[in-house]
C-alpha cells in the first residue's frame, strides 16, 4: 500500500488504521442488508478473504461512473500494484508513462485500490464497477498480498483463504461478463527480512507471509481452464538468480519500479495481445527464468 499523489504524508499503518475507522461504521449496516442479498457464497462468514466488505470510497465513485458510461477492451483488477500504475503521482509518477505506453492503447481502465484485499475488490466490483455496458474482452487481476500481510493488517488468511477469495472474484466476473477472458497473475514475489530495501517505505514481509503468497499464488493456478479463464507467473522478472528480490525491478521489496513496472508490462503484453486478439492461449504459463522478458513460454503448469 502506498500514498496517492496530491494526499498529506501519513505512515502506511496510519492509513490502514483510518481505513479501519471507517469501515468499523458501516459494517453493522452491511451484515443487515447482505442477511437478505446473495451478493457472497453462503457458506462465507464476515473475515474471510470471499466475503465482500464495504470500502466506498471517492476512487471507488469515481470509477463506476467512468465504468457505466465508458467503453473498455481492457480492466486491470488489483491493489495498490495496479494502482501506481493510474496517476498516482509521488515517486510513482513515471508509471503513467508506462500506462500511456502498454495499457491505455487498449482503450483500458485501472481498478486498482492501495492497500485492498480480496474481500474488498469483491465489494467494489459487486457495487458497480463490472457495470460495462459492453463486456471488456479481456479483465487482468493481481490481487492477495495484502491477505497476507500480518504486519500491516490484523486478520489475515491462509493460502487456502486467499485462493477462495481470488475465485469469487473470478467467478464473479465470469458471471457477469462470459465473453471476457481473465488473465489471472500469479502473486507476486516479496522480499524477506534478511534483504535491503532501495526505496521508502520499506516492506520487509516474514517467512510465513512470504510462504503463504507463494503457496496462494500455486493455488491460483487451478482457476484456469483454458477457455475463459487463464494464469500466468511472471515472478521471474523480479527476482535474482539466488531467490531474493532484485529491488532494481522491485524497489521497495513489494511495489515495482518504473523499470519494474515496463518489465512487468513486457512479460504480460505478449498474452494481452493474444487474448483481446481473441486468439488461443495455453491454460498456464510461467515466465522463464532468463533475461528474456518479453515472451512467456508454457512448461505444462509446472512452477519454475
């Protein structure tokens, strides 16, 4: 999670906490209307990663407007990962460059949301945000770190959790959307105490979040089908032969830089490309671990 240009500098648990507040004063008006909706499975409960939790907020108007009365070929889906990429001004401010270059081209819109988790992105796109009035062709989502983070959030969930949360996301949009391909992401990587962050702040994740990202991320894998819906690692481009983070792509441990954002761009163009063209793609794929970053080769669902 990190801030959006034009706010006031805040530390990242100040934010969480404020997010908290707020969300603390709409819950209790949430649980009586979902009693009567069937926004969420029944068998989820209030904490886990696929139940919805209310997060309006001026973004979240903004973009169902920009949803209902727009015309879009591409949805980005995600965090704050996502979010650099839409504006967001600050030390993120040449990712615009890399939106204007790879994304917008493809009459594109970012849903991204700093410091959201599953349960959240579910709200928003349950209230307003899959309101196309034409189906996109293809929706790419990156979501789930923030799930995982027990130092910076008080609930998190298990790999288990994670994956349930990333399904109802993905059931969601196939149901309200048939025609649109989901190009699902794995997680990405995160960097561990033992390495050096280049760029404040600095997110140093423990071995259990590091351990349940990866595992979430494998599990993700099986939401792919083939036909509408497919996955893709590319968490090779940002990681050094040894397995640490190479903070020249990943600055901070977490967030791609401007250089990590073109190259995550480049790995995930080629299957863009393809989808939108309405074209054929292999079910899984995983980037192969070399200096080439550009294509991503199939290796029958296996991880690298």
């Amino acid at each position: 999670m990190v801030r959006a240009k034009g706010s006031k500098p805040a530390t990242f648990n100040a934010m969480v906490t404020s997010n908290s507040r707020i969300l603390s004063l709409i819950l209790t008006f949430w649980l009586a209307v979902h009693a009567s909706t069937a926004f969420a499975d029944t068998s989820s409960k209030l904490g886990d990663a696929d139940f919805p939790i209310p997060s309006p907020t001026e973004r979240h108007t903004k973009k169902v407007e920009e949803v209902r009365t727009g015309d879009y070929d591409l949805v980005l889906i995600g965090d704050s990962i996502t979010h650099t990429l839409d504006d967001f001004g600050g030390k993120y401010a040449p990712l615009t460059a890399v939106w204007e270059k790879y994304y917008a081209p493809h009459k594109a819109i970012n849903l991204g949301y700093s410091g959201y988790r599953t349960e959240q992105v579910l709200w928003n796109l349950q209230n307003g945000e899959l309101d196309f009035a034409r189906s996109p062709k293809v929706a790419m989502l990156l979501i789930g770190t923030n799930n995982t983070d027990e130092r910076h959030f008080k609930k998190v969930h298990s790999a288990e959790g994670v994956y349930a949360g990333t399904k109802a996301i993905v059931d969601l949009i196939k149901e309200r959307h048939p025609s649109t391909k989901i190009l699902v992401l794995r997680i990405f990587p995160r960097g561990g105490d033992d390495e050096k962050s280049v760029s404040a702040p600095h997110f140093n994740s423990s071995a259990t979040c590091i351990e349940i990202c990866r595992r979430a991320g494998e599990l993700t894998k099986q939401l792919a089908d083939g036909k509408q819906v497919f996955w893709l690692d590319v968490n090779n481009i940002f990681m050094k032969p040894d397995g640490t983070i190479n903070t020249g792509l990943m600055w901070d441990l977490l967030h791609p830089s401007p250089d990590g954002a073109e190259a995550w761009a480049k790995a995930v163009t080629p299957s863009l490309t393809r989808l939108l063209a309405g074209e054929s793609l292999p079910a899984v794929q995983v980037l192969p671990r070399t200096d080439e970053t550009n294509d991503a080769t199939t290796r029958n669902g296996d991880t690298p």
